[in-house]
C-alpha cells in the first residue's frame, strides 16, 4: 500500500509554482471561504462568550456556507474543510488529504502556516492549514464546559474534533481547481 501511495504522489508532480494560475484560483477561493465563516463565527462567539450561539451557528449554517461559496465560484473550482478528526461527516478526508496532513503537518513536522500547493496532471489543490487558537478551545480544546459539551454532541454524535491545546493543528480549507 506504502508503495502505491508513494508511486501516485510521484506521479502527481508535487510543486509550488508562484506564477501558477490554478495556485491563484485555488487560493481565492480558500480566502472566500475563510474570510465569510471566520468573520460569522467571530460575530457567534462575541454576542454569547458560552459559545452555545456558535455551536448554532456552526451546526445551521457552516454547510451552507460552504455550499453557497462554492455556486459563485466557477464550475471548475471547489472548496471544503477537512481535518484529520472532524465533527461533521461531510467534512471528512480523502487519501490526497491524508497524505498531506500526514507527509507535511504530521509527527515531527513543522507547523509550517503557509498554504500547500499539489499539482496533479488535470489539478490544482490548495491546502491552507487551520491552527487552534484560544477561542477555537471551547469547543474544541480538552475541557469543553457541559452545555456546550452536551449541545455539540446532540449536532454532531459522531463528533471527533476535540482534544485539541493551543497551536495544535485544527484542520485545513480545501480548495481543488480542476484544469480544463
């Protein structure tokens, strides 16, 4: 398996080409993403400082979010969240994900903050990282206070985005740009 996954990476072409153009699409669409849901849930976190607002706002309108990002963007282009223990299952990873999370953020690696570029034959794909900070701790750190606690695991049961301390690699936001 080692060998095959290895084999396909070598064939994808892995580089960072500063004047690539899908590089540029593929960020775009990444901070079109980061800067609507960061700006909402800022907003969640500063109206209710239990974090229970945030929680309603993540669970009713982060998809949806992400979804209605992804209609203005053009049709050869997406963008997702993932990480390697997500809270909800419509983020999960693919192999591509997981090879980055662990090849380039994993045991021993540097928590380098810049976005990841891979270049495949027909696509670009984006990996901008997302760090813990403070505030991401409530409801996602090692000590979640019980309302909120009991609040995420009624939205998410299969919830695994926990555990988390400061600094700690969260997950990324994923954009893909297939070339024509």
């Amino acid at each position: 398996m080692r060998y095959v996954l290895l084999f396909s990476l070598l064939t994808l072409g892995i580089y960072a080409n500063e004047n690539n153009i899908h590089k540029d699409e593929a960020i775009k669409a990444i901070n079109a993403l980061g800067k609507v849901l960061k700006n909402d849930l800022q907003k969640y976190m500063q109206q209710d400082s239990s974090g229970l607002a945030a929680v309603g706002f993540c669970t009713a309108e982060a998809q949806k979010i992400t979804n209605n990002v992804n209609k203005k963007l053009p049709a050869n282009i997406s963008v997702r969240r993932t990480s390697s223990k997500v809270r909800n299952t419509e983020n999960k990873k693919d192999s591509l994900d997981k090879w980055v999370m662990l090849s380039q953020y994993g045991d021993g690696k540097a928590n380098h903050k810049t976005t990841f570029i891979v270049e495949g034959e027909d696509f670009t794909r984006a990996y901008k990282p997302l760090f813990a900070d403070k505030v991401c701790l409530k409801c996602h750190g090692q000590n979640i206070a019980d309302p909120l606690k009991k609040a995420i695991d009624a939205a998410y049961p299969e919830d695994k985005a926990v555990g988390y301390k400061e600094g700690d690699l969260r997950g990324f936001i994923v954009s893909e740009v297939e070339h024509p």
